[in-house]
C-alpha cells in the first residue's frame, strides 16, 4: 500500500529512561499544523471511519496498543500501533479505522492541516466513488 509507511524513530535513552524528539520535515515528513490525541477510550469503541482529501498524519501509539485498519479502495492492512518508535504515516485518501484500543493506549496523531471538517469523507461508498 504505497500511500501507507512506517516510520522508525531513534530513542535517546539513558539511566533516566527514554526520549524521543520529533521534527518537522527532519523525522516527519511534512509540516506540522496540529497535534491530537486519543486517550480514555471506552472498551470495545472503534473510531475513524473515513478518509481524508488532502491531509497527512503520522499516528505514534505512545502508550499502549490499538490496531488500525488501513484501506485504499483496493487492499485492505491491518497494523498494531503498540510501540512509541514506531509512527504510521497515513497520506491522502486512505479508509482508516481505529480498533482494539487497550485500556492504557494513547493515541498521538500529528497532521499536516488545521481542523477542516470538509475534508472528511465519512461514507465508505462516498470514499469509493471519490476514487
Ligand atoms: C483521523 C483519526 C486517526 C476537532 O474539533 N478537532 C480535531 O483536530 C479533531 C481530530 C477532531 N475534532 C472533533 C470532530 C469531532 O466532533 O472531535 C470530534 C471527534 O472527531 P472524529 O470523530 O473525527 O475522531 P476519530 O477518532 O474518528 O478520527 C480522528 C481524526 O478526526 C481523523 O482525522 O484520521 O483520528
């Protein structure tokens, strides 16, 4: 699926524990307008369920596990978010859905756009058509 890659990030780690930094266009490949996360999520809950036009993201599991569900109208991949090095890069135009958050997961999301609720495509026919 080439609009989807995982990014390995380099721990700074010393008799303290662990770091890990971030920065735009050095570790994540775009600029970054907008950090989210997802926390609390209530047992058995799913989320996403839609496709972005024209945003990018990069979703770190910074505690916890969750599986995402990845879709570009052709293939369909499962991955398991459950490592704070790893980050998922999700470009434009890829069904994504959120599921099996652990209890403790939380979610770190960092986007290329402000909040633009009209680049949501939240009906998978919609999404299909739009391809
Ligand atoms: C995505 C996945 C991984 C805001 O007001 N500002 C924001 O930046 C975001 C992300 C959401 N919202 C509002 C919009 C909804 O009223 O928060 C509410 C929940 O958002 P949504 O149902 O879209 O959340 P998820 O978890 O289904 O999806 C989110 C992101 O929206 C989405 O871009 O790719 O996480």
């Amino acid at each position: 699926m080439k609009l989807v890659k995982t990014l390995n990030f380099s721990t700074i780690g010393d008799n303290r524990g662990s770091l890990i930094a971030l920065e735009t266009l050095i570790d994540i490949p775009f600029n970054i307008r907008r950090v989210y996360y997802i926390f609390d999520t209530l047992s058995g809950v799913s989320r996403g369920f839609h496709a972005h036009r024209d945003l990018k993201q990069v979703l770190i599991c910074v505690k916890g596990s969750c599986r995402i569900l990845l879709d570009d109208g052709k293939h369909k991949k499962n991955i398991i978010l459950n490592n704070p090095q790893t980050g998922l890069l999700i470009e434009d135009l890829v069904w994504r859905e959120m599921h099996d958050f652990s209890e403790d997961c939380v979610l770190l999301v960092l986007a290329s756009e402000y909040y633009d609720e009209t680049d949501y495509i939240r009906d998978y026919d919609n999404f299909l058509r739009y391809l």
